[in-house]
C-alpha cells in the first residue's frame, strides 16, 4: 500500500485540494473558460496529464475543467478560473473522467 493510502475507502487519488487563487474573466479575455491549475505531484496522482478535462467537485456543484500542471504551486493548493460555486479557501476534489463508464443504464443492466 502507497503512503498516501491508508485503507481500502481512502482513494488517494481524489484527495480534498484547497482553493488558494481563483480568477474570473471577462468576456473580452483572450483566455476564459473553466480551468484548473495543480501541482505536478497532485496531477500526477490523479493520473492527469497538462491540457486533459478533469471533473472538479466543489462543495455546490461540479464542473468540468482544463487542466493546468504549474510547479510554482504547493502539493494540495490549486487554483480555479471560472468554476462556478467555488470561493478561496474552499475545498475541491479534481478528478479524472472515467471515460468507459457510461454512468447509464439500459433495461436494468449497466452499458458495457
């Protein structure tokens, strides 16, 4: 078992992250839209590479984000730009899209 595992219910991979920065743009920004920068370490955990979507849940609702690798950054801070619902100092979990899983159902099976 890795360090940061400590059981069979903690997925290290979707460690609480804090918010430390958050900017909001305009409309006449060259760069807008919903984006997330981490720690190379942390991206690394949650098997995320630079410029990938990653699910960031908040503690109102979850958006979808491009993903920013910044070194400057301490392990377990990120910063946010233009996800709703979330403020500074707030917790968020980043997580990698399970791209195979459906998440659907048909006639009571799972989609395969």
């Amino acid at each position: 078992m890795t360090p940061l595992a400590k059981g069979p219910g903690d997925d290290y991979r979707q460690r609480p992250l804090r918010v430390v920065g958050f900017i909001s743009t305009r409309a006449s920004d060259p760069e807008r839209g919903p984006m997330v920068t981490m720690n190379p370490d942390d991206a690394r955990t949650r098997l995320l590479v630079d410029g990938e979507l990653a699910w960031v849940y908040g503690p109102r609702r979850h958006e979808l984000a491009e993903v920013r690798i910044d070194e400057r950054l301490t392990r377990g801070d990120v910063n946010l730009r233009d996800i709703v619902g979330v403020a500074p100092s707030e917790i968020v979990r980043v997580v990698k899209p399970d791209l195979d899983d459906r998440g659907g159902t048909v006639r009571g099976a799972r989609y395969a």
